[in-house]
C-alpha cells in the first residue's frame, strides 16, 4: 500500500478515526448512554432495521467503517485545498458537520429508527462525531509527515 497516494492516506485516516469512533460508541452502548450505536446506522441503511446477530452486525461494521474510510478520503482532498495548518480544528468542524449532515438527512427522509433520539444519544453521538473528526485530523496529519520524510 503506497501512502504517497493521498486517496489512500484519507482512506487510513478515516477507516483509524472510524475504528476510534466505534470503540466510543460500544462503551457509551454498554453503559446504556445511547440508545443506538454507529454500526446500527449502517445497519438501518443496509439492512433496513437495526442488524441483529453476530454476523449482521460485522457487515453493518464493516459498512460503517468503509462509510469513515470514504468521509477520510473526501477530508484528505478537501485539507489539500487548504492551508495545512489547523488541522485539529478542520477535523473538528468536519466531523460536526457530517453529524448534523447525517441527522439531517435521517430526518428529512424519515428513515426508520433514526429520526428521535433521546438527548443523551444525541450528545454521546456528537462526541463521537468530534472524537472521529479529532483522530481524522490527527492521523491524517501524520500520515502526510510521513510521506515528506
């Protein structure tokens, strides 16, 4: 895998802030913070119910990894745009913005099981979105360092 390729390092860096932002999301589940989890997301939109059972939820995981894998690709080329500093902060803001974005769309298409949330969801889920946004940013700046070296 060349990581001179900047597809590849966006790729990284949002399938490493995905992974980040699951291991989040199957704590605030276990300590019963949230209602849903991100993988339930994709399983709502693979599946078209919340997955049940061992294997569909590896998909929907599976799924919602290659989804941050995708958002680190766009925030790669997007960075690449820009200036190259403030990387944390761009990476906080992208991934408050995919969370409203998600939101959003969830409600304006009335996607079942995705459009009301208790608020302690919604406040674990946005900081999900800036733990993923934060590690997006972080990784992909290394990655970058790596490939001037």
């Amino acid at each position: 895998m060349n990581i001179r390729d900047r597809f590849t390092r966006g790729f990284l860096a949002g399938l490493a802030a995905g992974i980040v932002m699951n291991i989040f999301s199957f704590i605030s589940f276990a300590l019963n913070w949230v209602e849903i989890r991100f993988l339930d997301w994709a399983g709502v939109l693979i599946f078209g119910r919340q997955p049940v059972g061992a294997l569909e939820i590896a998909v929907s995981l599976a799924g919602q990894l290659f989804f941050t894998s995708l958002l680190g690709v766009f925030f790669a080329y997007l960075i690449s745009m820009t200036t190259s500093r403030g990387y944390i902060l761009k990476g906080l803001v992208y991934g408050l913005a995919v969370w409203f974005a998600s939101y959003a769309i969830s409600i304006l298409f009335r996607v079942p099981t995705l459009v009301r949330f208790r608020l302690d969801t919604v406040t674990s889920n946005i900081v999900g979105a800036l733990l993923f946004g934060l590690v997006l940013a972080v990784a992909l700046k290394w990655l970058d360092e790596q490939v001037k070296v």
